[in-house]
C-alpha cells in the first residue's frame, strides 16, 4: 500500500518535492518566460534609456526587480538553482534501478520473453543443430559479444547483448545541463562584463561595468593603446579596425599584440574584444578665417588652448576643444571643435564647428567666419572587458551534451536470441530475435542484416 506524503517525514517530502516532474516543468517555463522578458527589455542599459523608453513608474518596477540586469538577479540564479537541484534528486531516485541494470550480479535471459515476439527473422539449413550452435556462438561471441548457451526442449537458444552501458547517456545530459547552470552561475558571481575607451598613447586600468550605471573595476594590470588603425570600403564603411595594446603590471611591459574584431586578447581569464572606435581628439588643427568686411580667406595652423591673434585686427581666437558629439538645442553635430573668439574690447563669443556643418558659423553672424579646414585625427579604441571564470564549465557541459544526447537517442542497450530448433526429418530451424531499450526500428533492420548474414555463414 502507498504511503500518505503528509505522513512521511519532513526530509522525505523535501526528498518529494525536489524529485517532482511538476518542480521540472514549472522551474523551465518560469526560466523561459523570465529569459522572454529578458530579450524584450535591454539588459544593462543607461538609466537615461530605460526612463525615456519606459518612464519613471515602470523603471522602478524594473529597478525593484532587478530586470534591467535580470541575469545576474537573485531570483534568476535561485531557479537555476532550483533546476539543478531537481535534476540532481531525479536522477538519483532512479539511479540505483538503472545501476542493477547496467551492472547485475548475474545475466538472466528469459527464452519465453523472446519466443512472444512477433517480428523474429527465421531461416532453414541443412546443417547438424550441434555444428550450427557452435558456429552462430563464435560468430555470436565476435559481433556482439559475451554468449550465453541454453538447451531447449526443442534444441538449443543462443543469447547475447550489447550496449547495457548506454543507459547512462540520460545521465551523461543530466551531468552537462548541471555543468552548464555551474558555468552561468559561476560567471553571474564572479565574472563581469565591462567596457572602456583609451584614447592612443592612454594608459587605463579601470573600466566601466555594465552591471551597473557609472559603477567601475580597477583591473590588476594597466592597457595602454599603443596605436589604432582603420582600413576602408570604397564605399566608406569601415573594412577592419585594430588596437596595438600593451600590458603593464607595476610599470612593466609583460605583453603586446593586435587586437582585432573575432581576435581577443586574453590574459589571466580576462578577454579584451574589439568593440568600437571613434575620434577621441584632434592634433594639427588648420583653421579657415573668412572676412565678411573684404572677402579674404585666411589659414592658420593652432594648437589648442594657444590663442592665435585673428587677422585684421579682429582680437584673437582660441581653440579650446575637440567634442566627439555636440548638442544643439536637441540636435547632434556630431564632431565639433569648440573655440572662443576674444575681440579688442575683450568680449568673448563661444564658436561651434560642427564638422557635418562647415558654414556652420555663418548663423552666428560675426565679421569672421571660421571653419575647420583640415585637422589630423587622434583615435580611441573601444574595448569589451570580459571575465567569465565558468566558460570551461559551459565548453564541458556542451561536450557532455552532445556526447550524451547522441548516446541517448542514437544507441540503445540491445539483447538477442538465436533459437536453434531441431526438427526431425527436416532442416534445422534457426529464428532469430531481438528486443531493445529504445530504437526499436533501428533494431529491426540490424537483425534482419544479423540473419541474412548468419545464413550465408559457413562452418
């Protein structure tokens, strides 16, 4: 009779409750709709994005919730948890049956369980059943494997099996879905994901998090940008992008290479991608100064932050900064120079250059007019700083995953029988037939080849 759950002990219903198919289905379609939830809504984003997408009330929905970084929230690791504990309990709650099967004491074969089969492949041969049995038995012994000899009230049953080891497969998939959560939560905890922007000749050891907005990590080394280059379509889209970085721990050079898009560099678990680039300055500076009074166009090379005296008499002008983005009463120039023009009575007026713009300082609608003319570009390099110290668990959990999927569903443990029938004044009888764990039309066709084969075999 089967006990009542509510008059077991607390361990047991625990024991009850983690080996439950219902905690399996629910913890999966919980995930799965958590993960929807993860790609409809970004992850890490800015807090300015997710006000202006979604407003103040939802953002504090998502804030308190922890959805805007749901994959490391401590619910999303808890049904990770959840769902490893459940595999681990169910699969030892049949482990010990599928063991006793894997590894008997003692190979039994029941004759009558084979002789109700109703697909067998049988055929004739004029051959003694004492010459048959021992020949099907070494060849028996040499394709599938360890023969078990039998005599029947009607002759001889040879039995054999192969694959009793495949079914472990179910738990070689249960063992990588494990590896695969340990890798996740491993690298939830103690991985990060950061970004950082070296402008060429900069030295940097702390990047930004994206876990969090305006939260930083100081690396145990230093990156320095040695150099950038960028190479071009015809059509002006970027065709490669690569950074010559430098390592330093304590002021020492341990190590220098490219890093290219798809190349990482990776030192001491920690992957630097190639992630972007942009204009970070600005050197070499020519300026165009045209005259609304006399029409003249003038150049002058400058260097930032060095006033430059204007001509006719006009005062002088600095140029106090390169901007990779400018807003203008809601718009974006783009790349812009900043300067401040000083006239003779000391009244200073800001300038804006906007590259996309060149007559942009027309609008402003003094005596000159200035415009950036050439200019020599100083590139940062935009890097993706990644730690994830349960990659290796994610590599093994996949191997085991394929390994134990393709044992699963591709093999099976398969039990035959050779049943030698004698019969009198006739030709010997020889039926043979097969059951299998799975498979079963797989199965079929080996045994027909199985037969086809044993009844061309000669002494």
């Amino acid at each position: 009779m089967k006990k009542n759950a509510s008059n077991q002990g607390p361990l047991n219903r625990v024991w009850l409750f983690f080996s439950s198919v219902k905690l399996t289905v629910v913890v999966l379609l919980s995930l799965a709709f958590t993960s929807i939830i993860g790609t409809l809504i970004p992850q890490n984003a800015s807090e300015v994005f997710y006000l202006k997408k979604y407003g103040q009330g939802w953002y504090q929905v998502f804030t308190s919730l922890d959805i805007v970084d749901m994959y490391n929230s401590w619910w999303f690791l808890l049904l990770l948890g959840l769902l490893a504990v459940n595999i681990i309990v169910c699969s030892f709650e049949r482990l010990g049956y599928t063991w006793k099967i894997i590894f008997p004491k003692k190979v039994v074969f029941r004759l009558e369980r084979f002789r109700r089969l109703k697909r067998k492949e049988s055929f004739a041969c004029d051959r003694a059943p004492d010459d048959l049995a021992a020949s099907y038995e070494a060849f028996l012994e040499k394709r599938i494997g360890r023969v078990i000899r039998e005599t029947t009230d009607t002759g001889t049953a040879l039995f054999a099996e192969t694959g009793r080891w495949t079914r472990i497969g179910v738990y070689v998939v249960h063992l990588s879905i494990i590896l695969l959560l340990a890798g996740a939560v491993i690298g939830s905890i103690w991985g990060f994901k950061g970004r950082v922007s070296i402008p060429e000749g900069d030295t940097t050891d702390v990047i930004e998090l994206r876990q969090g907005e305006h939260e930083h990590l100081t690396l145990d080394f230093a990156v320095r940008c040695n150099s950038f280059d960028v190479s071009f379509y015809d059509t002006g889209a970027p065709k490669e992008f690569k950074s010559n970085i430098t390592l330093l721990e304590d002021g020492n050079e341990v190590l220098t290479s490219d890093i290219l898009v798809n190349h990482p560099l990776r030192y001491k678990g920690i992957s630097l991608y190639q992630s972007n680039y942009g204009t970070a300055s600005a050197r070499n500076v020519t300026l165009s100064v045209t005259s609304r009074d006399s029409g003249m166009v003038y150049q002058e090379h400058l260097e930032f932050n060095k006033p430059m005296d204007l001509p006719e008499n006009q005062g002088r002008f600095v140029m106090e900064r390169f901007a990779p983005g400018y807003n203008f009463r809601g718009h974006n120039l783009g790349e812009v120079f900043v300067g401040r023009m000083i006239a003779p009575d000391a009244t200073e007026t800001s300038v804006i250059l906007p590259l996309k713009f060149p007559t942009f300082d027309k609008m402003r609608g003094g005596r000159l007019i200035f415009a950036v003319e050439d200019f020599e570009k100083q590139h940062y390099t935009g890097l993706q700083v990644n730690k994830d110290p349960g990659v290796w668990y994610v590599y093994a959990g996949f191997a085991l995953m394929i390994i134990g999927c393709w044992v699963t569903f591709f093999m099976s443990h398969q039990s035959y029988c050779v049943e030698i029938k004698n019969q009198d004044g006739a030709d010997t009888l020889v039926e043979i037939s097969a059951v299998a764990n799975r498979n079963s039309q797989s199965l079929k066709l080996k045994t027909a080849k199985l037969a086809s084969t044993m009844k061309e075999l000669k002494s």
